[in-house]
C-alpha cells in the first residue's frame, strides 16, 4: 500500500490537534509501561503495522522486556503482568472493540482497585488517542520503514 495522503500537509489543523493531545497525555501520571502497553495493545488489535513498530521500539526503549511485548496477545494467561496492568489491558480491548461489549462494570471496577478517577480519566484519553493514531495511520496508508 502507497502513502494514500499525507494528513500533517494536507490538513494540518487536524493533525496538530492529534498532537495536542499527546502532549496532554504526556503531562500525565501515566507510566512510560502503562503507555505503551496500552498503545502496542490496541494497535495489535486494530491491525496497525506502523504503530505496532513504533510503540514495540518506544517500550523497549523505556525498559520494556521482549517476553512482555511478545506475551501482550496473551496477557490474561500470562502471570508477567500485574493485576493494574491487566485491568488497563481489559480496557484499551474493551473500549478498541468497544461495538462489541462495551466497557464492562467489572472492568471499571477492578481499574477502581488500581487507580483513581484522574488516572483513569487520562488512561481512557490515552486509549481514545492511540485508537485515532492507529486509524490515521491505516486509512493514510502509512508505511513501516
């Protein structure tokens, strides 16, 4: 697939407003493994080649194991992510798919063991943007590498 349009030339408003908002989740409490954990994860949901690279290289850069990265399709089986992170990972898959189930009680329930209402706010952000990201980025055709 070719570059389809180039969103920052042709509607330059829009993308600054994209980058608006990462520059607020950037001023949050969210942890650099929450982040990407959550960005890898809905961008392997949504199929996202060039966000899948970016945000595998950004987590390792930030700490992140290869096993972790490697297990993310399987988190609920694998017992190398903490009760919090799982809680985040049921809601980036639960709000990326949201048509199918939508954000359950339970989910919102154990987030509520884990974080409070600011952080949750700021992780349902950082959901919503890297769902847009990853939206971008199929229907402009971006390319890895």
């Amino acid at each position: 697939m070719e570059t389809r349009v180039n969103i920052s030339k042709t509607a330059p408003g829009a993308y600054q407003a994209f980058v608006g908002i990462e520059n607020y989740i950037a001023s949050t409490e969210l942890t650099a493994t929450h982040k990407e954990l959550i960005k890898i994860r809905a961008s392997q949901i949504n199929q996202c080649a060039f966000c899948i690279n970016m945000h595998t290289a950004e987590a390792l850069k930030h700490g992140e194991t290869n096993q972790r990265i490697f297990m993310l399709n399987a988190w609920r089986e694998a017992d190398i992510y903490s009760d919090a992170e799982k809680a985040l990972l049921a809601l980036t898959e639960e709000m990326t798919m949201i048509s199918e189930k939508h954000v359950t009680d339970a989910t919102y329930d154990e987030l509520r063991k884990h974080f409070d209402d600011k952080y949750i706010a700021d992780a349902i952000v950082m959901v919503i943007a890297i769902n847009a990201w990853n939206r971008l980025a199929i229907s402009s055709g971006w390319r890895v590498g």
